[in-house]
C-alpha cells in the first residue's frame, strides 16, 4: 500500500479505481497482451470484472482490443508523465544534477524506490556524445542497479530484512546477486561507505555508482548516480565521481 501522509477511512476508498489500476499494472513485458482471463488472475480479480475494467479502459483510449487480446495504448503514458511534471522532487533535483554531470563529465540520474522497483525520475544531460543509463520513468529490479543498494542502504535492519524476504532476486548476468544473504552484504558494505557500487549486475561490462539522497529532516527520498563502463578502477572511479556527487546531495539537501 502506498504512503500517505494522513490515514484513510476505507469508506472513503474507490475499491474500483484500485483494481482498475491493478489491471493496467497486470501488462509488463513478458505479458503486453493479455485476456481477460489472464488480467483476472494476474491483477487478482474476477474474470468478469476484468473485462469491464479492459472495455472500459479500451473506450477511454487506454487499451485496444480486437474481440480476444487487450494490449496498452500509448494514453497509458500520460498517468507517469502527471508525475514526472508535477512532482516537486525530479523539478527541484534537475539543476543539480546537471551541475554534477558537467562536473564529472557522466550522466547523472535521480531515481527513487516504489516498492521493489527503482524509478528513474530525472536525467542530466551528459557533455558525452554516447551516453549510459536510463530515461525518465525507467523501471528496474532494485537489487540490480546502485540506487536500489543506497536507497536500502538507509534503512533500519528489521526493514532491510523485511524487503529482502519479499524480493525475487531474479539475476540478469553471470554476476548477479542471486540470494538475499548476499544482498544484504552489498547493502551493508554501501551503508558503511555511505554510497553504492554494483558492477555487471544488470548489464554486462557497466559498473553503477549511486548515493542516498536525504531531505533536511534524514529522511531518504531518492538516489542520485551514474552508470559507466568498467573502463577505470573502483579507488580511480570512487576519487573522480564521489566530490560532485556528494555537493548535489548536500546542496539538493537544503532544498528538501
């Protein structure tokens, strides 16, 4: 369930748009078309249900059909772009990530945990002419990419643990982090550090290095960090990216 800022009486609550919502999340890659049957079980409702909800989404231009397969419309896209243009956090973090990646001379990204996914949310541009790294609204495996360790890096154990044990650590290399125990590892290893490196996690040949971003009250609420290729050493890396990094962080801090 997601964060709130107040509690909420459940008299208040549409149950509707929550499941209308759970079928359009049941679409991903490994299912980009799906029967109503399928919606029905992969959103956790009745097959009847999710027909309405698949019709419906289809006369309001969110979804198509040709009588048996639903698939997305590309109006799907306007629910995350609402986001990525109203929410304070990626507007108030763009310049300073900018500043960070003329001064280390990489693309800098601002992402933020949604449950076991890391979210890319803001993109500098890069002085680069070929640039790494994902766009805004990017979604990926947390336990694969350098925000997903600083973010966790700043929670408590018995939270840690509790993540862990509902996460499936799917692996996406030959080096990836298959098991919980040594995930928690690389976590603790960032929180001792005070920032994040995973190297060929997700892709072959590319190292992440990433730092918890915190507002003024502690409290974390996003990551800001790079991708590149393992064309450096670590203590080479570390030495050139950590200064620039840092300043976005602190300086990004005051404004939070």
């Amino acid at each position: 369930m997601a964060a709130s800022a107040f509690a909420i009486d459940r008299k208040d609550l549409i149950e509707g748009l929550g499941k209308g919502l759970r079928v359009i999340e049941a679409f991903d890659e490994e299912h980009p078309r799906l029967t109503p049957a399928e919606a029905a079980q992969r959103a956790g409702i009745t097959r009847t249900a999710a027909r309405r909800y698949l019709l419906s989404l289809c006369h309001f231009g969110y979804a198509a059909t040709d009588g048996k397969l639903f698939w997305l419309m590309p109006r799907v896209l306007r629910l995350g772009q609402s986001y990525l243009e109203a929410a304070r956090l990626p507007r108030l973090a763009q310049p300073f990530i900018q500043r960070a990646a003329y001064a280390s001379g990489e693309t800098v990204n601002l992402s933020v945990l949604d449950g076991h996914e890391i979210v890319y949310v803001a993109r500098s541009g890069s002085p680069r002419l070929v640039t790494i790294g994902f766009q805004p609204g990017a979604r990926v495996p947390a336990h694969v990419v350098t925000p997903g360790l600083a973010i966790l890096s700043t929670f408590d154990d018995a939270a840690l643990d509790e993540w862990i044990a509902a996460h499936e650590f799917a692996s996406f290399t030959a080096q990836g982090i298959t098991t919980g125990a040594r995930f928690r590892k690389s976590v603790q290893a960032a929180r001792a550090l005070g920032y994040g490196i995973a190297e060929q996690q997700l892709d072959s040949g590319l190292r992440g290095f990433a730092l918890p971003l915190k507002n003024r009250k502690g409290q974390c609420v996003g990551a800001i960090g790079t991708t590149l290729p393992l064309t450096e050493s670590t203590e080479s890396m570390v030495a050139r990216l950590l200064p620039p990094l840092q300043e976005a962080v602190q300086a990004l801090r005051q404004v939070l």
